[in-house]
C-alpha cells in the first residue's frame, strides 16, 4: 500500500507510470462513483463515466500541471465528462425511480424511510444545487476548490449552497408531511 | 443577529471553519431560531445518505482499459502501416489471435475511441462522410471485440468485455459471444465483466435467462455472489426457486448461501 499524496501519484503516471494510476482509482472510484449515482441516479452511467473519467486522464496526463490539487483536478474532469455525455444522449431516462439503488436495510425502520425521503428530495432539487451540495457535503471539496470548479466567487459558492440547502429542507418537508398524512 | 446575517455564515459553520467568537454567535442564533436550525439540521441528515458502491467488476474494466491504453500507446506509431496492409487481407481474426495483431489493434481501438471523442467536442453535425466512417469504425469495432472474445489471453478478453460496453445497443453476435463468454469462459475475471457488461441490456429476455441458468452451473463462489446480486438488483422474482435450488446444492460456499438467503428474502 502506497501513501503517497494524490499529487505526486499523478505526476509519476503524466511521466509515464501509468500503472500508478491504478492507486489513485481505488481512491477516486467510490466517490467519483457516489458523485455520480447521487446526482443521476443511474448506476450503469455512473459506472460508465467512472471509467471514462480514468481513460480521459490518461489522455490528458499531460496537462496535468505540478502544484494543481487533484481531487480539483478529477472533479473539473468529471463534470465535463458529464456534460459530454448528456451532450452526445440528451437525458431520456435520467432520474427515474425504478433506476434508483434499493434502499439498504437498516437497523430502523425509521431512519430508512428518513434517508428515502431525503433521497427523493434531494432528487426534486434543480441539477446544479443537487451537485452543489453533493461536491461541499460528499466530496469533501473546500468552497475555495468548488468556487474555482464552478467558476464563481467564493461568496457565490455560500449563497448558493444556502439556497440548495433551504430548497432540499423545504421539499423534504412537503415529503414528511406527504407521508405522514 | 438577523437571520439573513447568520446565513453567510453558516455554510462556513457547517465546515467548521469559523473562529470561536463567529461560531458561538451562530450557536446562539440557532438556538431561538427554528429557520436556521433545521438548515443545519437537514445539512446533518445528509449523512444518512449511504455511501454506495460500483460494481465487483469495475476494477477489472479499468486494468483492461489501462492495458489497452499502454499497448496502443508503445505500438501506434511503429505499426500504423502494418495495421492498414494487414487489414485488408482476409485472414483478419487469424491475424488478430498473432501478438502482432494484439498490439495494432489496442491501437485502433483507442484511435476509435479518440475519434469518437473529437466528434463528441465538436458542436457541428457528423457530416455525411463522417457518418460513413462512424458506421465503418462501428463495423470494424464489432469485428475486433468478436476477435477479442476468443483470444487466448484473459487479458484480452477482458477488453473485448470491455469494449463491447462502450456501445448502447449491442450487436446480435456480440450479445451472444458476450452469453457464451459468461457461461464458459475460463477466467473468472472475464465470467465477471461479461456479466457486468449484459446487465446494461437487461431489457433482452435472453440476458436473464442466461443469468439464471449460470447460476445453476457457475462454480466459484466470486460469480455465484455476482449473480445473485444482480438477480436481486434486477428484482426478479422468477429467480426465487433458482435460488432456492442453489441454496440447498451440497458443498455451496457458506457465503455464497447466506447471499442467496438474503436474496430470498429480498426478492419476496
Ligand atoms: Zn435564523
């Protein structure tokens, strides 16, 4: 096992190493994998664009610039490729229920039916705030890294995930009450 | 402190990155504000999301796209005429089994897949002879992964696996060199990818059959559990007395059982 920091990883496979880059996907994958599927609810794309994120570095390795944070690096890239592929097949089937993972059982049954609830609100929340908050809250991105992703004020990353977070209460209260009744 | 203050700050609050003073000032507002709260409350609950996990052969999907990436890389140059003689002859698939062949086509597949990547970027419409060419590449594409199913490496195999994912309708005789694949290939690498890779086409009637029988014949318990997760992932029901079968076969791997259990269960 290597501990190696993700940058130097990545230096080593833009100079040629590519087998270095087999480290840095069993880092990246799961969460490359959950960024996806929570933000489209597909599981075969997710794993889809998981690889395409992996093949693009390799294409691209040699952009890669010393002193770039990666993880920045690899989200920059896998938004695009998201965007490129929606590009190529205009969504038909995004986020449809039955494309949903089953939810795992739990201990209660409560907090299962909480965390469906909050699956589906954060489904009901407009693309751009569901990633928003899937890159401060599940890809462990500072404001600064998802200011420069986004390519907004840093102010503007706070505004907006206050926003995404008031919308995402709002819908899983209309869900609560939904369920209650 | 008004809320709409307390705002700007509680994105920074939720990241713990403010100073002492600011972040007891928050607390405070959020102790007589119910708005506030549950903003932070719903923050919290987010947690509760689980953290899902890909597929057992994603991993393997990677190595071969990895390997395909290095083969084409150390060979395109050398061999790029040599692919296009070579091509067309008609001794292609014999050509393709050569070591030779092995290395010119990783090349091609990856100029594929470059290509196939240019037109993606580029906002104009495929011209006509762009079209034409798409739909030769797409040929040529199919007769590779064919070729790539039956090599005698399983790292080979497995690209051809893998390449055949890369296409959202499959062609008849790959779907059924992708079958075959599944039920009788050696390697329980590649048994793993072709079932990773038929998943994706679930809506053919003959995918899960064959899903279904393979865990009547299937011996290692790494593609017993695939299966069984699949099958559950598909929710289908009709797999219930299969798996019943299967639990009650003697000498079944301990895990491979508790698995079938719990899809017994899940399935109900
Ligand atoms: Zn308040």
């Amino acid at each position: 096992m290597t501990l190696a920091p993700d940058e130097d990883l990545m230096l080593q496979v833009r100079d040629g190493a590519g087998e270095m880059l087999g480290v840095l996907f069993d880092r990246y994958q799961t969460p490359l994998f959950n960024f996806y599927s929570k933000l489209t609810g597909d599981r075969t794309l997710s794993e889809d664009l998981v690889q395409e994120v992996f093949l693009r570095i390799l294409k691209y390795r040699q952009s890669y610039r010393p002193g770039t944070p990666f993880r920045a690096w690899i989200y920059q890239i896998a938004r695009n490729a998201r965007v490129d592929h929606f590009r190529k097949f205009p969504r038909q089937t995004a986020l449809e229920p039955e494309m949903l993972p089953p939810v795992v059982p739990s201990d209660s049954a409560q907090e299962q039916q909480e965390v469906e609830l909050l699956r589906r609100a954060l489904r009901m929340l407009p693309e751009d705030k569901r990633e928003i908050l899937l890159l401060c809250r599940f890809q462990e991105l500072k404001y600064e890294e998802i200011a420069a992703l986004l390519g907004c004020e840093l102010n503007t990353v706070r505004t907006r995930i206050h926003r995404a977070l008031q919308e995402l209460r709002k819908s899983f209260h209309q869900l609560t009450k939904g369920t209650a009744s | 402190m008004k809320c709409e203050q307390i705002s700007e700050l509680l994105p920074d609050y939720l990241q713990g990155s403010l100073s002492p003073d600011q972040r007891r000032t928050v607390e405070t507002h959020l102790e007589q504000c119910a708005d506030c709260s549950e903003e932070v409350a719903i923050w919290q609950k987010l947690s509760l999301l689980p953290v899902e996990q890909p597929g057992p052969a994603s991993r393997a999907r990677f190595e071969a796209v990895l390997q395909a990436y290095q083969a084409g890389r150390s060979n395109q140059p050398a061999h790029n005429s040599q692919w296009r003689k070579r091509f067309s002859s008609w001794n292609v698939f014999h050509w393709l089994r050569s070591p030779l062949g092995a290395a010119a086509w990783s090349a091609a597949l990856l100029a594929i897949g470059i290509f196939a990547g240019l037109r993606l970027a580029g906002p104009k419409p495929p011209s006509p002879d762009l079209a034409a060419m798409q739909s030769e590449l797409a040929n040529m594409k199919q007769l590779v992964v064919l070729s790539m199913l039956q090599q005698q490496s399983a790292s080979a195999r497995l690209e051809g696996v893998t390449w055949s994912t890369r296409d959202q309708q499959l062609d008849p005789r790959v779907l059924s060199a992708l079958l075959h694949t599944l039920r009788y290939d050696p390697s329980v690498d590649v048994r793993l990818a072709a079932l990773d890779a038929l998943s994706r086409h679930s809506a053919q009637p003959q995918v899960r059959s064959s899903v279904v029988s393979a865990l009547q014949e299937q011996q290692s318990p790494l593609v017993q559990v695939a299966l069984i997760d699949q099958l559950v992932e598909w929710h289908d029901r009709d797999a219930r007395p299969h798996l019943e079968k299967l639990r009650q076969s003697p000498n079944l791997n301990p895990a491979v059982r508790q698995r079938a259990d719990r899809a017994i269960s899940k399935l109900n």
